[in-house]
C-alpha cells in the first residue's frame, strides 16, 4: 500500500477510482515534477465523490465514542483515555473519608405512579421495572412534562432523570402513535441504556426507539430507520450526519430532550446540538437535563425552549458523598499488587478501574485476566458490541473488574459499582470527580481510591 508523502496517509483503492470507498489521490504532470505542490485528495464512496464531508463525519464518529479527558477542546475523541497529566494534582483532593449522606435520601414525595394520568400499561410497566415511589426529579417534572410545558432540570445521573423524561414523553406517544421524539445524550454508552429503559417502559404498548449513534455501522441505522419507530434516540454528531444525508427528518419530532446537556457542551457538541434544535418544528416540547446550568446552558435554554419550568433537585456533591482515600505505590509492581489486594476484597464484586491509555487498559484487563480475576476492557477503539458486552458484564455481575478510559465516566449508568480505582492519576479534578461519580450513585454511599506516586 503505497505511502503518500504529501498527504502523510496511505492512499486506498485504484487511480480510478473504487466502488468500495477510500482516500484517492491524484497526481496531475506538475505535481510529479515539483514535489512542493499540494496533492489533491478525494473521498469516493460508491459512485459519488465526497471532498470534506469523509473527514466530517470521522470527526464526529469520534466525538460520540469520546474517551478523552475532560479538555473540551481536544476533539480528538477516540484516542485513548486522555491526554497524560502536566502537573500532578495535590493528592489530598483524593481524600475524604467523612463522605456526606444525601439530603434527598429521606425525601417524601407528593405523588405515587398511580397518582399520574397515565396508560394502564405504562404504570404496569414502572411497576415490573421495580419502581416503588418517584425519586424527587420523578415526582416534580412527570406532572409537568404531562401538561406539556417545557423543563428545565437541574439533576445530576443516578436520580432518576431518565424516567422523569420518558415516562410523560412515552404517555404522549401513546395517546398519539403519529407522534415521533427525539432524544440527544453526549456518548453512544448513555444513548443506548436511554433506549433500552425506553423500551422497557414502552413494554406491550407498543412503541419503537431507533438508536443512533457514532462507532456503529450507519447502514443498520438507516434500515432502522425505515422501519416503525416513535424515537430517535442518539449522538449529535451521528443524528446531524444523517440529518445531512436527509435519513433523518426531525420536523416531524414533537419533543425533544437533550440529557446531560453539559457535558455535550463539554465534549464539543454545541455546533451539532445548534444545528439539530434548529430544524426542530417551533410548537414542540422540550426538555432539558442538566447537571449544572453553566452560562451556555442558559444560552440554549433561552433560545430553544417556550417559558420552561425550572427543576432543581439539591443532591449532595459527588465529591463529597464518596469514600475517598489514596494508596502510595512506588512502581507498577506495587500497583499491581495493591490492586490484587484490593479486589480479593469480597465487599468489591463489581469494581470500575480506571486508565489513561487505551492500550493500557487492554493490557492490566489481560493482566487480571491471566491472575484468573474475570475483566474486560472497555475504550474507544473497540466496536459497538464489545463496549456494549463489557458494560452489560459489569452491570449483571458476570465480570468483576471493567478496565476503562474516561470513556466510561461520560454516561454509562451502572448501578451497584463498589469501588472506583484510579490506577492512573486524572490529568484534572473534573476528570477525577466524573470518575468517582460512578459509584455511589442515588442515595448509596460510594468507595474511591486513587493510586498515587509518593511526592518528593
């Protein structure tokens, strides 16, 4: 495979062409002779060719499969789990071993499921998924969101945001089949678990939810697509790609939500996130879920949405409501070591550890593997159904250890994580505290540690 020194990429496919797709370069008389000249490269895909558009749409597949750090402006989205750190973090920001209990945790709410007026079947359904009585983001925005006014919630994950959304958005689907929503969540982890509880709640009603996100072959989306669904639940950058392609017609959708706003303005979203609201029909429903309300949230909310009603659920600071301690270790030997140590822990059957390189978590997952201690991977670089696999391991109890980039702090949503290890050090505290916001999740206390290098 030849190798172009002017465009610093291998070329793929004939000089003529070819029907498979791939980067074509050509090379005109002048450009043979005078080396300085800049050689044209065109992206084929089938019988059209694309200039720019290729390199659009591999920027925002690796947008929605982001593993990178918390630096809003590496765009670079699947590659790896973050930039190394600059400067170490003072280690006593990993410590905290008087974690706070949750102001929500005894909360009382106004309404029982069967107080909404919603489908037999649908409360049916909250029922069989084991929901006793609504969490307080549940309890205030589903009698708002059935009278169909705008909201504006302020809740962070592991509250019940999800259902708060869905249940009033899904009693409206039902009363109109007609009717389409759209749904938008920062990684293609969170866009799945958001179809899947749609699914569950939509049990027997019936409704369909086509899932839409980057890392995942675009043809089976597209076919998706074709068939009966109510929902299209996804990624920005896929969703506007195939917006683009005209696959996709939002005018059609007569709700949105966008979940986690903040950190798709954190993954560098907010272009995408513009152009999608702005093809939504005027007269629709919206519903916002954030975990701050930062100035650009405000900014969006202002210009999308029809005098919403603000929620805002007080919960304690993640960083305040996790055991958190550090462990000096000299060398990857003592790491390792202090890892086995703390996973023959019996207290720990499902256990998040943290790397900063893809290949690094690969290879400490192969590491415990080979010591008989069952774990996977899980990181940008795999394919839809392995990320999905490892996620569903950790979540069922199959596996005890998931070895992951910072990836895994963006969305998923895994209840019961005993213990969050940072192997590597967070490049910053945002990135720490996202982390960590993996266990401890609703009202349970949660356990971190963090391996650190003695400081001179």
């Amino acid at each position: 495979m030849p190798y172009n020194k002017h465009t610093s990429r291998r070329s793929h496919g004939s000089s003529h062409g070819d029907s498979r797709g791939g980067l074509h370069t050509r090379h005109t008389p002048q450009e043979q002779s005078h080396s300085a000249k800049r050689t044209q490269v065109v992206y084929r895909s089938g019988s059209a060719g694309m200039t720019g558009n290729y390199y659009q749409q591999k920027i925002r597949d690796r947008q929605d499969r982001n593993s990178s750090s918390h630096n809003s402006h590496n765009r670079g989205g699947g590659r790896g789990g973050g930039r190394r750190p600059t400067k170490q973090l003072n280690p006593n920001l990993f410590i905290n071993r008087h974690p706070a209990k949750n102001e929500t945790e005894d909360y009382t709410p106004k309404h029982t499921f069967a107080d909404f007026e919603i489908p037999t079947q649908l409360l049916n359904n909250i029922i069989a998924k084991g929901y006793r009585k609504p969490s307080p983001i549940q309890d205030k925005a589903i009698p708002v969101g059935l009278a169909g006014k705008d909201i504006i919630g302020i809740a962070s994950t592991g509250t019940g945001k999800t259902a708060a959304f869905l249940i009033p958005l899904i009693a409206s689907l039902f009363k109109d089949k007609n009717k389409k929503i759209l749904i938008m969540c920062p990684t293609r982890e969170l866009a799945l678990q958001v179809r899947g509880e749609f699914l569950a709640l939509a049990t027997a009603m019936p409704l369909y939810a086509v899932g839409i996100v980057g890392g995942a072959p675009m043809e089976r989306q597209i076919a998706a697509l074709h068939s009966p669904h109510h929902a299209i639940i996804g990624t920005p950058g896929r969703i506007k790609d195939l917006m683009i392609r005209r696959k996709i017609n939002i005018s059609e959708c007569s709700a949105v939500v966008l979940d986690e706003a903040d950190r798709m303005l954190d993954m560098g979203f907010i272009a995408d996130m513009r152009f999608i609201l702005s093809k939504l029909p005027k007269e629709r429903q919206g519903f916002f879920f954030s975990a701050t309300f930062s100035p650009e949230i405000q900014k969006i909310c202002s210009e999308f949405l029809n005098s919403p009603t603000s929620i805002e659920i007080k919960t304690r600071d993640t960083a305040s409501s996790v055991l958190q301690d550090i462990r000096n270790t000299r060398n990857d030997t003592e790491r390792m070591e202090q890892l086995l140590e703390l996973l023959a822990d019996t207290a720990h059957p499902k256990v998040l550890v943290f790397r900063e390189m893809k290949h690094r978590a690969d290879r400490l997952a192969r590491e415990l593997q080979d010591k008989g201690i069952k774990a996977y991977a899980l990181h940008g670089d795999m394919s839809n159904s392995q990320r999905i696999r490892a996620v569903n391991a950790l979540t069922q109890g199959t596996v005890q250890v998931v070895v992951a980039t910072d990836v895994a702090a963006r969305g998923i949503d895994i209840k019961n994580i005993d213990l969050v290890i940072n192997y590597d050090e967070p490049g910053d505290y945002d990135t720490y505290v996202h982390r960590i916001g993996r266990t401890g999740r609703g009202v349970t206390l949660g356990k971190a540690i963090t391996f650190v290098t003695p400081r001179e």
